[in-house]
C-alpha cells in the first residue's frame, strides 16, 4: 500500500511547479526577444532602418516594403515614389504607412506619395466563390471617411470602385513611380482589378516593387488556397504575363528567425522594364582564397 502524500505538500509541489514554469516562460527565448523589440520600439531606440529591420515599428511588413522600395528607388536614382494600399477600411494601415513615409523619408533623403484606394462603402457584393463567401460578406469594413480625413496628413484617398478607380488612377494623379503596394482588399474579384494597376506605362513603376498581400495565409476559417480569394488573382496575374512576375520572397524566410508576415511579402519583378538589369547591389563581392594557417 502506498503512503499517501499530505495534500499541503501535493499544493506546494503544484506551486512550485507552476512557479518554475511561469518564470522558464518569461525567460524563454522568444519572451525576451518579444519584450527586447517592444523597448525598442517604444523607445524608439537606433535608427528607423534599424528598427524596421528588427521589427520593432508600427505593422513591420508595412514598413518593411515602404523601406525596400525606398531604398531600392533611391539606388536607381528616383527621386519621388508612391506607395499605395489597396482595402483601407478604418483606416488604420493607412496612417501607419504616412508615418513610415515620413521617418524613411527623412533618412533616405527621397519623397514618398501614398494613396489609399477604396470603395468607401465596405466589401461590395460578392460575385462567387472565388470570393470566399463562407468567409467575407457584403458590407464589411465600412469607411468613415470624414474621421479618417480628419486624422490624415499627406495620403491621397482615392474613393470608388477598384474596377473604376484602377484603370484611371494615371492619366488622373500623374503619380510618381509605385515601388510599393500592400494588398488587403479580400476578394479575388477586386485583387483582379487592382493587379491591372501593374498593367500601366513603365514610367509609373520601378522595375521591381515590394508587395504585401494581407490574406493569402489566414486561419482555418479562411482556408486561404490557389483557387480562390488574392491567390488566385496572383496566380492569374503571372499566368496573364510572361515578363512581369509576383514571386515569394525567399530571402525573408531563410532569415534565423521568420515571422508569419514573410509568407505575405511578394516581389513584382518586370524583367522588359528598361531599368530592370541596373546594377544596384555591392560593388566588392569579390571572395579572397584565405590563406592556410601557417601560410
Ligand atoms: C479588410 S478591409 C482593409 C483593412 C485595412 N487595410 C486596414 O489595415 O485597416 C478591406 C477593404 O477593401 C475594400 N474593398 C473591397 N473590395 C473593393 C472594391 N472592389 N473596390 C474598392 N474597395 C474595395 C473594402 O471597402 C474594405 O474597406
């Protein structure tokens, strides 16, 4: 027969337990890292390209894409950009993406535009399933436009139906060459639409531009898939041309640590555009052979 444990020391054991593993929690590594971004972040410690490099900003894949293509504008000599977002809704992403415009601005030295494109009035109706109606309805997301004007300082919102507003943003707003587009607009009917804007003149593109697209990943409510919603509208899109391409961007998730958001980052390459074959990387790549010890 065994000796029963007396239930003060079976609590105490519990205690300790539970102690051990809260504080094994707190002292894990991904604990210390999350904490370590958000002082970083609120401390607004290091430089901008600093902190967007670690993620320590307002939504990082915003940032991570107004960045790049900053950046990459910058070493092909632009001197003014356009970002733009596709589904702005609230609002919310569009006022993360001026205050990223404006801090890259000030360090890379060139001028950046943004537009926000939506309908004002929510999703529209949905056409069929390629628009995950187990998911979205008509309706959702509603605007309130004035609040939302009322707190923007320099984006351009551009109100109406992508399948309107896509096919004369250019000849309307003359805008600086898009480097950057982030894609929440849900539907595959409206992402058809706004992928047409890749259709324009070169001289209104950079010959590679950072795109994010918000729901080609999802939950297992979403189910997200190849055949259906932004995946589809992508893969149409590549289908529709064979010299301008939207491929994963692989060099994100071989970083040490990946984040969910890298599978949402794509890159827009335009192998006809006139600009594309510029060299923009490190001059010296060159690999002395090192000489053996004792050499
Ligand atoms: C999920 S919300 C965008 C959220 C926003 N990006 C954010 O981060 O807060 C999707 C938006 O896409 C817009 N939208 C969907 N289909 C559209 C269409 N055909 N034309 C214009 N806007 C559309 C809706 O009005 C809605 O506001």
């Amino acid at each position: 027969m065994g000796t029963a444990i007396p239930l003060v020391t079976r609590v105490k054991s519990k205690l300790a337990d539970l102690r051990s593993s809260t504080l094994r929690l707190l002292l894990s590594d991904f604990v210390l890292f999350r904490a370590a971004i958000l002082l970083v972040r609120y401390l607004k410690v290091g430089s901008y390209a600093q902190r967007v490099r670690l993620g320590a900003v307002k939504r990082p894949h915003y940032a991570y894409c107004v960045y790049h293509a900053a950046a990459l504008a910058k070493r092909l000599g632009y001197e003014r950009i356009s970002v733009l977002e596709f589904g702005v809704a609230g609002g919310t992403g569009l006022l993360a993406l001026e205050e990223h415009a404006r801090n890259i601005s000030r360090e890379l030295e060139i001028d950046i535009d943004i537009y926000g494109f939506d309908s004002g009035c929510g999703l529209p109706a949905l056409k069929d399933y390629r628009d995950l109606p187990y998911h979205w309805k008509a309706g959702f997301f509603r605007m309130n436009e004035e609040a939302l004007v009322s707190k923007l300082t320099m984006a351009k919102l551009v109100l109406g139906d992508v399948s309107e507003t896509v096919p004369r943003f250019v000849s309307e707003y003359k805008p600086a060459p898009v480097a950057a587009v982030m894609v929440d607009l849900d539907l595959y009917s409206a992402t058809d639409h706004a992928l047409r804007l890749f259709d324009c003149a070169e001289a209104y593109r950079l010959p590679r531009i950072f795109c994010y697209f918000d729901d080609i990943t999802g939950d297992e409510a979403e189910l997200y898939n190849d055949f259906t919603g932004e995946r589809l509208a992508i893969r149409e899109f590549n289908e529709r041309h064979s010299t301008v391409k939207l491929s994963k961007a692989y060099h994100l998730t071989t970083r040490r640590r990946v984040e969910p958001w890298y599978y949402q980052i794509m890159v827009l390459h335009d192998f006809s555009h006139s600009r594309y074959n510029d060299f923009v990387s490190r001059e010296n790549q060159q690999l002395p052979l090192k000489a053996r010890r004792g050499e």
